[in-house]
C-alpha cells in the first residue's frame, strides 16, 4: 500500500477574515489529539486491556507517531504521516493505516444527521475507548462559535470540512453514559483476594486483567488458582475508578488444559488464524513455558504475553526460513512443513468489525 494510506489532511481557517491569524496552541492542540485519536484506536486493535489512566504502550506508539510531513501558512492546511516503518503482508495493511480507515469511518458516521451510536459500536466495539475517541474529535470539531473552520481527511480520503451543524450529533453520543461490556479472557489465574474487596487477577496474552466475584464463587475461584482458565464476564467501572471483569456465576469460570492462540503478529500486522493452534502453558520458577509440538514452537517469559511474543518471533524466523525462502533450497519434507505454515498462517478470516 503506498504512502497515501498513511497520511492525515488538516485545515484550518480564520472565520473571522481571510488568511487571518490562526492560533499555533490551537492547532497544537489538534495535533495532540488526533494523535490520540490513533493511539486509542490502536490500544483497541493490539486487544490491550481497558485502563482507566496511564500512557500508552511503547507498542502502540511506536506503530502511530505522527510527523508534520507539510504545512502552509496563513489558513493552516497541514499534512501529517504515521511514522510507521512496518510493511504489511502485500495487499494488507499496517496497524497504523488499520487505524486511519477506522478513524475514517467514525468521522463519516459522526458526518450523519441521525442516531449513530449502533453504527460506532460496529466500527469499534469496545465503548470505553470509543468514548474516549470521541471525546478528542469532540474537542477538534467546531461548533457555530468557534473562531475557526476545521477540515479532516484520513488516508486516502480528501480533506472533509467538519460542519458546525452535525456536532450535535457527537455530542448526543457522549451525553449517554457508556453501558457495561462483556468480554472473554483467557490465561493464569493468580493473586486472589478473600476479603471484602473479592478479587484476583488473570494473566493472559494481552496483559493483567483484574476480575472481582461474588461470595458465593469464593471456593470455586480457589479451586482455580495457578490453572490455565477461560472467564466470561462483565468489564465495569468499579468504585475506586477502575476496571474489572465482573463474573456473575459459575459458569463465568471454566478450566482449560490448553490455550487457544487465534492471532499472531506477522510483518507488523495482526493476523488472524483460519485455525488457532493449541498451546500448551506452564508455570515453574515464576517462568512461562509455552509450545505447540506440531511446528515445534516453544517461547517463554516472565508473563504470558511475554512467552507468546517469544513464541510469535519463531513463527516469524519460520515464515522466512520456509516461505519466503525459494523453493528450490528446500527438500521434499521441507516442502511439506511449508505447506502446513502457509495453511495455517498464510490467511486470515475476516476482521472487518473491531
């Protein structure tokens, strides 16, 4: 994909007189903020836990930091470019161009004099950080009495002038209080707590997810400590301000002897398995050992997501070793161990909503 897919359009105008001043904290501001935009929308993509504060992953930025590749003077119209040096597999995108086509999406749906609020939820499913989203493009749109005309295009799209007219329709999103979200985790469980506050903690591929329970779960989550478990649940806003997965009843438990792997990272971008392979998990020496027997992966670290990042960099070294190798350096047996990666990670199934 060329360079276009990567590329942010911004104009800004005086209302007040043609080529009048415009404000540099102003537009800063505007930097900052689609700037988050894509860090939001990226947080999201990398399926990263809800946080109710801090920065963000090196990950996520690393794959979204904006540079000012041109810029005129008098109206501002600038030109910004994810700085992104990873390449997608060819005809897929990066996570940084996966970004500004959801960017895209969500700024033609708040460009819409109707109900919206369905048809976000389908670009980006996670409400928290939609909301979040929104509240920045909140603070970008103009309203009748700004003292400025403001116009976006992400990737390929031409600039669009945000119309003072259709901010309601943003804000009628944000005035209604996020719903609580269901959400599935798999990994380790650890770190329960028995008192009042009824809480232990998972350690799963995406990071440490806090979950809470009700008394009456307060054996069966015993029972579970240091096993490899699925938890089904509700992810609310708890009194002290942050998140957890709540689980509801028994069922909202279930132990597991092997760990489901349906993602993987490939040349930057997330893929999505046509099959998961099945790993297995163990816990010894406060490590992480994980492996799948029939291509031989093994990784390990510290933390689950860390053994699965070590066992994702094998994939990688033999998608190089076996596929994009030519044919002709590799035996009959070699040739069918290629056979086998490219059935299992040379596709993926489709991943049109978040």
């Amino acid at each position: 994909m060329g360079d276009e897919t990567k590329r942010i359009k911004l104009l800004v105008e005086s209302r007040t007189r043609s080529n009048g001043p415009i404000s540099a904290l102003f537009v800063a501001g505007i930097f900052q903020r689609l700037q988050n935009i894509l860090y939001y929308i990226i947080d999201e993509l990398e399926g990263n836990p809800t946080r109710k504060a801090g920065d963000f992953p090196n990950s996520v930025k690393e794959k979204a930091e904006l540079v000012i590749i041109g810029m005129h003077i008098g109206s501002v119209e600038a030109e910004l470019m994810i700085s992104d040096s990873q390449m997608g597999l060819p005809g897929s995108a990066t996570y940084g161009e996966k970004a500004l086509l959801i960017a895209d999406k969500i700024l033609l749906d708040v460009s819409q004099e109707k109900d919206i609020g369905h048809a976000l939820l389908k670009t980006m499913k996670n409400e928290h950080r939609l909301t979040r989203v929104l509240h920045e493009l909140d603070a970008i749109w103009p309203d009748e009495q700004s003292d400025y005309n403001v116009g976006l295009g992400f990737g390929k799209r031409d600039i669009m002038r945000l119309q003072p007219s259709h901010k309601h329709v943003l804000q009628n999103v944000l005035s209604k209080p996020p719903e609580n979200v269901e959400k599935t985790v798999v990994g380790r469980l650890m770190e329960v707590r028995v008192d009042q506050r009824r809480s232990f903690q998972i350690d799963t591929a995406e990071g440490v997810v806090t979950c809470t329970y009700a008394q009456d779960l307060e054996y069966r989550i015993i029972e579970s400590i240091g096993r490899l478990v699925l938890i089904r649940g509700i992810m609310a806003l708890e009194k002290g301000g942050k998140y957890a997965l709540r689980l509801v009843n028994e069922k909202s438990i279930e132990d597991l002897k092997l760990l489901s792997l349906d993602k993987i990272r490939m040349k930057g971008r997330s893929l999505n398995l046509k099959e998961p392979i099945l790993l297995e998990v163990i816990y010894e020496d406060d490590q992480y050992w994980v492996s799948n027997d029939k291509f031989h992966l093994r990784g390990y670290g510290s933390t689950l997501k860390a053994a699965i990042e070590d066992l994702n960099e094998e994939i990688e070294i033999l998608w190089e070793d076996y596929v994009e190798t030519g044919l002709e350096q590799l035996s009959r047996d070699a040739m069918d161990f290629r056979l086998e990666l490219v059935a299992s990670f040379g596709g993926e199934k489709s991943n049109a909503n978040i």
